[in-house]
C-alpha cells in the first residue's frame, strides 16, 4: 500500500509503498520518520577517520555511544569502498564479526554491515546484524541469496566499479539521475528475483560512487525523482568530496556543508542519512521532520497563553 506524506504538509514528498519497517528489534515508519545511520570503520585507511576506530575496542565504543546519542543504526565496515589492496576474507571478518557480536549484546540498535563478500554477510546476519548495506549494488548475486535466506535488509547501492577496483576512465553519464534510477530499479528487481521481498530492501543512489562533484550535485538537487522508485532512500554524504570541492574545505571542515547536504536529501525523500557525527545528524533530522509535519515540537509554549513575547 502507498502511504502519501501527512496531512497538513505543504511540502510534497515522494509516496512509499511500504513506509512501516521491521528491522531488527525496532519499527520504522518512513512516511514520518528520517532514520539515522552512524558510520563505524574498522578499517586503518578509512577516508574521514583515517583508523580512529580501527581497534576492536574504539569501534565497539563508537557504536555504543552512537547508539546512546539517538542513531537508530550503526553501520559497520571492515574494507573502505575506494580501489586498494585485496582485504584477505580472514582479516574482513575478524574485523567486522566481533563488533557486530558486542554491539548486539549490548543494544537493540540497528546493525548494518557494510560488505559486498556474502561470507561476511553470512557471518554478520548470524553475530546479530539485521541490515546489509552492499556499495556494489549486488555485484556478486550470491549476497543478495545469503540476505534472502534470512530477515535482514539489503541496502542497494549505484556504484559501476568492481569491487575495490578503479574505473578505467573517469565516469561519464547522459543523464547522471536518469541512469541511477534505471540501475536502482534494475537492481530490485533482480533482488526480488534472488528472493527477497520488497520490504526488505532500501535504495542509495551512492553520492560521489564513481561519480565526481557535478553528478553527485545534480543527483543531491533532483533526489526527489530517485525516491519516486517508493522505497525508503539511503542518503550517504557524510563529508564526501562533493562537499569539500563544493565548498573550498578540507575533510575536517565538512560538517556543516553535510548537514545542509542531509537536509535537502531528507527534505526530497531520503528517509536515512548516513552520518559521521550523530548528535548534530540527530537534531537536524528531528527538525526536519517537525517542519515536514512529521510530529509535533516537543514544547508548545512560546506565545501560548500568557508567555506572549
């Protein structure tokens, strides 16, 4: 069933077909909520953190207090998406596997893992992650069967590289938003096919993934014609390149170009953002969806009555 956006809002917004998730332990309804997703790397190399949370120890931290600040989810990665060296499968779970198993004893936040192997997705699935976030969109079909297999999400990312691998020239499109939207909507079908319902999947059209900064603008400024594919849109643009070339600034000076980036994602349909500092992510979501009418202010007092000013 379609949900339309409530009533009372002015701001038209991308229907869903089935807004009401189960997710792990926890209930979404994306026709009035913007879910937050805090990024773990457990990698030395990672492009913002540069390994900060590369011991087991920190990553398990990070998680818990994301988690503790209002993420709704804690996303959990053990090989960075840019071309590398091969990360031997071995090295990839013993990264990952353990967090997922700590984090999961501790909180019913949702755990996402952010692998393209199935093995690791196999292995995280069974340590308590409920959410499979594969930035090659499906390139290896056997990840969407372990994902099938179980009751977990799989987020589908647009990327055209193979995994770990560089492009041989630099991307081109026609109409950068037209073929993402043709690849999403190919690849849930395949999805679908391989088994898994519906309502079990999320799109992310993959800011700056094999894309440079004039194609992830453009995609940013026409989002709303990608979350008319009607399921829930992951925006990932957590002090991404788009952001530093867009605003003359170094990685550590992004924070609040990517909290106006999530904004405008979330005020044309995306319904997760995917962020690196959550207390700032988790406050200007809320807000936006107060102004979108999603709920209420969580005071009413300013001119009411007779506290008139």
């Amino acid at each position: 069933m379609t949900v339309q956006p409530p009533a009372g809002a002015s701001h038209a917004l991308p229907p869903l077909r089935i807004p009401r998730r189960t997710i792990g332990a926890r209930q979404f309804d994306f026709s009035r909520q913007i879910a937050v997703m805090a990024i773990i790397n457990r990698t030395p190399d990672s492009f913002f953190d540069s390994g900060r949370t590369f011991g087991l120890d920190a990553a398990v931290a990070a998680a818990l207090k994301a988690a503790g600040d209002g993420a709704d989810w804690v996303d959990i990665g053990g090989v960075k998406f840019a071309p590398g060296p091969e990360v031997p499968l071995e090295e990839e779970l013993d990264r990952v596997i353990p967090v997922v198993a700590a984090v999961a004893r501790e909180t019913d936040v949702v755990i996402s893992v952010d692998t393209f192997r199935p093995e690791v997705a196999a292995a995280a699935i069974a340590a308590g992650a409920s959410v499979i976030n594969d930035t090659t969109g499906i390139y290896d079909h056997a990840i969407a069967e372990v994902v099938a297999d179980s009751d977990a999400t799989l987020v589908i990312t647009h990327s055209l590289a193979v995994p770990r691998m560089k492009l041989i020239a630099a991307p081109r499109y026609g109409d950068v938003v037209t073929e993402v939207k043709a690849f999403l909507a190919d690849r849930v079908e395949l999805a679908m096919s391989l088994g898994i319902p519906e309502d079990r999947l999320v799109i992310d059209p993959g800011h700056d993934l094999n894309k440079n900064t004039q194609h992830t603008l453009e995609i940013t400024r026409r989002l709303d014609e990608i979350a008319a594919l009607g399921l829930p849109l992951l925006a990932a643009v957590s002090n991404k390149d788009f952001i530093g070339e867009s605003l003359g600034r170094p990685k550590n000076l992004r924070q609040d170009g990517t909290i106006v980036a999530a904004t405008v994602c979330a005020m044309l349909g995306a319904r997760i953002v995917r962020m690196h500092d959550v207390p700032s992510a988790v406050a200007a979501m809320r807000m936006t969806e107060v102004i979108l009418g999603f709920r209420q202010p969580e005071w009413a007092i300013h001119n009411v009555g007779t506290n008139n000013l």
